[in-house]
C-alpha cells in the first residue's frame, strides 16, 4: 500500500523505483532501483509527453489485479500480472501493439465503454492526411479511437455525422492549450459519468478555429447501433461553455461531496495572465434525476510511524492507492460495470481520488459489489459486498491487505430530495396501514361486547 514509480533514466528505459523504507544503503541500492528491462524488449522510450497506468488490462471479473500499461514513443505495451506469479517477462513482443497510424493523438485514457466491465483504451487523434498539419490547432478531421485487444485494430467512436461544432454554427477542433506562455496542456479527455446513465463520458478543451478561442466541452456516451464498431457506442458533442473563453484547463470532481461531477474550468486573463477557477453544475441547467454510487478505497496506513502502521487512538484513513478496481452487477444488464480508482500517471491528469457510478433512476440496492487491490505476487485481494444501498457514498480500508475478512466498509448514505420522498411515502403508507390496523381492531372489539350482551340477555 506504499506507492512505486517507474522512471526512465540514461542507464535504464525503464527502471522500477520502490518507495518504503530499508534497513540499510546496501538494501537501499539493490532492492529500491530495479531495471525493468527484463520485462520488455520493444519499449525503449518513454513518450512525451506519455499517459502510462496502473490498472486491470485482462481477465477482468476473474482475477481483478492491476497489470502495466507502459505507453512508448510509438507503442504501447501491457505487462500482465498474473496472480501469485507477478509481472510476465515479455520476450516475443506479443503484447506490444503500434498505436494508430494518424497524424497527430492526445494522451491515452481507459474506459468501460458499453458498460460489460472491461476497460477499452480510446485516444483523441487527428486523422488529416495533409503533411503540413503539425498541431491540432490545424486538425480538420479531429477523432476518437478505441483499441479492440482481440482484433489489435483501431476503431473511430466520435459521432462524425457532422463537422465537430456544426450544431453551434462553429468549426471546432481539440487543443493542446497552453498558460503561463511555457506550460503545455496536452490533449486529455476527463472521465466521468457525468449524465449518469451507467456509461462514461468525458469532458476536454476544444479550439474555435474561427475566434481563435479555446472552450470547455462535455461530450456523452451514446448507443448507435449504426457504428461500425463492435461497442455500438458513439461520444457526441452535448455541450460548450458559451460563457467562457480562453480556457487552459478543465476537470471533474464532487465539489459538494454530494455525488454530483461538477465540472472545473480554468481560464486566464489574456491581459494580466491571471487563473480563475470556475465551476459548472450540468444539472443546475437540466434539472435532471440521478442516482450514484460513489467509492473511495483508501490505504488505511497510519502517517506516524507506529508498529505495523496500526492508529491505536483514531481512525486510519491513509492515502488513496491507484490501480484498486471496483465492479458490481449492473442494474440494466447481468454484466458488471467496473472502473480504476486513479488508474493513472499522465501529465496533467487530474483524476478524481474515488469513483462514481452513475445509476440512473434505479433505487434497487446494488449487489455483488466487487473490490480489489494491487497484490504483487500474492494470490489476488478481492472483497465481495452486497446490498448497498444507492445514493451512498462508500469508504473502503483494506487493512490489512492480505486479510480481506477484516477489510472496512463505511458507508455515508446521501438523502436525496427522492429518498426523503420515498421516506415519506413509507411513513405515510405506514400511518395508514396504523389507522387501518386500529379501526379494524376496534371494530373487533365493538362486535365482540356485543356478542357478550347477547350472550347475557340468553342465558340470564
């Protein structure tokens, strides 16, 4: 539950630094640096910028561990982990794949795209076939492609019925922006689920090529049956941010710890070169129901040195571990939707530290709620739960690791205006069964005082 880093130094393309503490510097140098070039023979580089993770690639409700994925110059490679057998040596370059061969992509991200609990890997791209296209400022035929792991072919997923931006009367394209004139933002989709009907969506920086102006957007998950693809979905553009311009930075996170993704948009003063933060609530305009699960699995790890990391007078929160992955069984299909709690080390990521599932209108408790954690060479470390209850927000310890009997489930249940009307309800329909129950019991009694005058009035 300590947090590793790989690097790429001039001795190493990619070396494994261990953090933890160690008895003495002859540990310190043999078992904290560890060069990873056993494990690849095809990835000699890092990107730059690159977009690497720390999450479930295979095997995705039967093992659950966390594998590499290594993102290079121009491949990338998955190195696996098997349980109780670590990370698989790869020496026949079978799980390296070529990214596609267009002109220009942003930073990889990984998804569930059509909710059946495996993560797709999709990238922004630009597909021009014009040489001199160098920059995604000049990108006419911007694009979003997935990688099929079966077929190792690419596959476009973004709604190109019309020209990005034409239902705005714009022309728009994706950005690399910039602030501070030095500090490069690269192409990033934002994930989140931000309608909430079970499928991911994800918000990003788009550029008017017309006004010259870069604006927020939030692009949906939609069913399309007419895609050429085997997910049946497409990303369509549903939103952009009229009331800002220049913005440099955007992303998603619960403000109001109510469950709710409400949007982060930076913008700077093109004069003064001034940041404002500011905050977009998508359902302030719509009004729309929803219902969540949110989840933060966190190390349980004591920050004073105290034996074995145990708090004797307080609770452990501990840091949020990446690479911790959560499924349950889907409420619109037999499927599991799953998601990676901070599956990712990319530039300028910004990834909520939990995650949320967005439920729609169901209000059913959710079942077999699946948690693991990263496990190394050990078997995998997988907790079950069931019966939770929607609109909660859930905190996970999984300490210690090795024991999942003894992991800690808190739960924070959110009252929504709809669960205090359901409340009502039951406590409206249980004062009526009340009076029902009380007239019928006094009816009884009337009818049996007289059944006993009668009696009397025969026999005496």
């Amino acid at each position: 539950m300590i947090t590793d880093f790989i690097v790429e130094t001039d001795d190493c393309p990619l070396q494994l630094v261990l953090g933890g503490t160690f008895d003495n510097i002859d540990d310190l140098k043999s078992k904290r640096f560890i060069c990873l070039s056993n494990l690849t023979n095809r990835i000699k580089h890092l990107a730059r910028p690159h977009a690497s993770g720390f999450l479930n690639l295979n095997s995705y409700r039967t093992d659950m561990t966390s594998d590499l994925f290594i993102n290079g110059e121009k491949e990338f490679e998955y190195i696996y982990n098997i349980p109780q057998e670590g990370f698989q040596m790869n020496h026949n370059g079978e799980n390296v794949h070529s990214f596609p061969n267009v002109r220009l992509r942003g930073q990889s991200s990984f998804v569930d795209l059509n909710y059946d609990g495996k993560l797709e890997h999709i990238i922004p791209v630009c597909m021009d076939d014009d040489d001199n296209v160098k920059s995604f400022e000049q990108c006419q035929q911007p694009n979003l492609m997935v990688f099929d792991t079966d077929t190792g072919d690419w596959f476009t997923i973004l709604d190109t019925t019309e020209s990005l931006g034409a239902q705005y009367n714009r022309t728009l394209t994706f950005i690399e922006s910039e602030f501070y004139n030095y500090i490069q933002v690269p192409v990033t989709l934002y994930i989140g689920d931000i309608d909430y009907d079970g499928y991911p969506d994800f918000a990003t920086i788009l550029f008017d090529k017309e006004t010259k102006k870069t604006v927020a957007a939030i692009f949906f998950n939609n069913l399309n049956n007419d895609s050429d693809n085997t997910w049946n979905r497409m990303f369509k553009l549903d939103w952009i941010g009229e009331y800002s311009d220049n913005v440099r930075m955007v992303s998603l996170f619960d403000i109001f710890n109510n469950g709710r993704l409400n949007l982060l948009i930076t913008t700077e003063n093109s004069d003064t070169n001034q940041l404002t933060l500011q905050a977009y609530d998508y359902y302030g305009e719509k009004s729309l129901y929803f219902s969540f699960l949110r989840v933060n699995v966190i190390s349980g790890l004591c920050s004073d040195k105290t034996e074995d990391h145990k708090c004797p007078n307080h609770l452990a929160y501990g840091s949020t571990p990446p690479g911790a992955m959560v499924c349950f069984a889907g409420p619109y299909t037999n499927d599991h939707c799953c998601s990676v709690q901070m599956s990712q080390s990319a530039h300028f990521a910004l990834q909520t530290p939990y995650i949320i599932f967005g439920l729609g209108d169901v209000l059913n408790v959710i079942n077999d709620l699946s948690v693991s954690i990263a496990n190394g060479k050990n078997p995998s470390r997988v907790r079950n739960w069931n019966e939770i209850i929607p609109g909660s927000k859930l905190v996970i310890v999984p300490f210690e690791p090795d024991q999942m009997k003894n992991w800690e489930l808190r739960v924070f249940i959110n009252m929504s205006i709809y669960s205090l009307i359901s409340l009502l309800f039951l406590l409206i329909l249980g004062l009526i069964l009340t009076c029902a129950i009380s007239i019928l019991h006094f009816r009884e009694k009337v009818e049996d005082r007289v059944d006993n005058q009668q009696y009397r009035n025969a026999w005496l």
